[in-house]
C-alpha cells in the first residue's frame, strides 16, 4: 500500500510538472453510497471510479467530508483522508 501511494505521489508530481500546473487540495462531501459519490461544488460531483484511497478500511458515509489532491487534467483524485467537522 505504502509502494503504490509513493508511486501515485510520483506520478502527480510529474504531471504537474509536465503540464505547468501544479497538484490541487480540494474538499469534497460524499453525497450517495452505493454507488459512491463525491460532490466538489455544484458542478462537479465525482464518481467513486474517479478516487484513488490511501485507506482501505472505511467506507465513506453520506456527508463524510473528505480531503481530496486533484491530479493534473483533474480527472483523477486521491482522498488525503476524512475531515472531521
């Protein structure tokens, strides 16, 4: 597990440097469970297929506010870990 956050660090470090921009922290809320969902803003809600998790564990809950770093392209986010609020 340690192997592939080190790689995926890696490899948004060198998108971000191949394409000019730099790595984003965003907040999103889980809005659904089965199948999961992240809304980041009005306009964005990702699918679960779209997040990346460093704990294996927990299944985010609705209204689970958690700790996103957006890939460079966006297409791609790594939840950082849940925010408590």
């Amino acid at each position: 597990m340690l192997i592939e956050l080190v790689q995926c660090i890696k490899r948004a470090a060198v998108e971000a440097i191949e394409a000019g921009m730099p790595a984003e922290v965003c907040v999103g809320t889980v809005v659904e469970e089965e199948p999961l969902a992240v809304r980041l803003n009005q306009r964005l809600t990702l699918p679960g297929g779209r997040l990346l998790f460093l704990e294996g564990p927990r299944v985010p809950r609705r209204g689970d506010h958690l700790a996103l770093l957006r890939f460079t392209g966006g297409q791609t986010y790594l939840v950082l870990g849940w925010l408590r609020t």
